[in-house]
C-alpha cells in the first residue's frame, strides 16, 4: 500500500511542474496517508467489526460470552429455516 501512495505522490510532483495544483493534491495525498494510512495498516487496530479483542478477565469474557449466546437464540428464534440450514452445512 505503501508503495502505491509514494508511487502516486511522486507522479502528482510530476504533473506539478505543468500545475502547481498537483503538488498540493501529493502533500495532501503524502498527509492522509502518513495520518491515517499507517495507522490502519497495523495489526492491532482492526478498522472493521470483527473478533472482538481478548477479555481482560473472566468476568469480562462470562459477560461476552452470555451475549453471544443471547444473540444467537435470538437468531434462531427469528430466523428458524436459516438457522436449520446453518446447522445441516455445519455437521455435513
């Protein structure tokens, strides 16, 4: 990713010797990426919902835990047919 930012910034300098406009679409560019690029690409700040981190104890993981599985009936309680086909491909 970062490759294609740098690559992009130094073709946007390029063009900027025609228009000087484009030098400031590559500061621009070089800004977003070095604010929130960098950021995004580490693996310990997962920018979508997912597996939800680690519990810190076991309070915190019964709790989860225990809505999880709340969710889950709920699901199956509103979603029989779904849930019945989740559960043949699941045991196939």
């Amino acid at each position: 990713m970062g490759t294609v930012v740098l690559s992009g910034a130094v073709v946007l300098v390029v063009l900027g010797f025609g228009n000087p406009l484009y030098w400031l679409a590559a500061v621009g560019v070089l800004f977003l990426y070095v604010r929130y690029g960098l950021d995004s690409s580490a693996p310990s700040a997962p920018s979508a919902p997912g597996p939800a981190p680690a519990p810190t104890s076991y309070k915190a993981y019964r709790d989860r835990r225990d809505n999880q599985a709340k969710w889950e009936r709920r699901y199956r309680r509103e979603r029989p047919l779904e849930s019945r086909r989740q559960e043949r491909e699941r045991s196939k």
